[in-house]
C-alpha cells in the first residue's frame, strides 16, 4: 500500500462558475482532506482556497490534476517530504 503525504493545494478561483465543479472534486476526496479554508476576494472577483491532504500520492496528484485542467482555475501543490504510514491509525493513537 502506497504511503501517504501531507500536502497543501493551493487553489485561485477565477471563474466562479467552477465553484460547483471544485467542490465535487473536493467532496469526492473528503476521506483524505484534513481541512480546507474558502476566502471570497470580492474586490478582484476571485476566491482562493486552500486544502490540506493527509493522501496518497496518487490520490494528491489526481485531484490536484483535474482542479488544474479546470479553466479559470489556478492550482499549485505543495508536498511534504516525508511519508506517512497510510490508514487513520495517528487518529486512534496508535
């Protein structure tokens, strides 16, 4: 089984009609999102988002992948070195 990663996803929302779609994606993946954080930029008309991972890294890549090829959307990801066991056993103390 692949290790997981911690990773933060920075998205810039410049087409706010892909809120919807952006939203799916992320709900699709929510087993794996630690948290996330939505603020509206009303004076540039744009929203930045940022959500933190506790994934796979194909799990990270891909979600990571069709937030970018959305249009109007801006994504980078960071990753941390270091992997992690994959499961929820650091959520049991474990």
């Amino acid at each position: 089984m692949d290790n997981n990663r911690i990773a933060l996803i920075g998205i810039i929302v410049e087409d706010v009609t892909r809120a919807a779609r952006i939203n799916e994606l992320l709900h699709e993946n929510g087993s794996y999102i630690i948290g996330r954080m939505g603020i509206p930029y009303r004076e540039r008309d744009l929203s930045i988002i940022s959500v933190i991972l506790d994934a796979p890294g194909d799990v990270i890549n891909s979600l990571s992948g069709k937030l970018g090829m959305l249009s109007g959307v801006s994504v980078k990801t960071v990753t941390s070195r270091q992997s992690f066991p994959a499961g929820n056993d650091f959520k049991e103390g474990k």
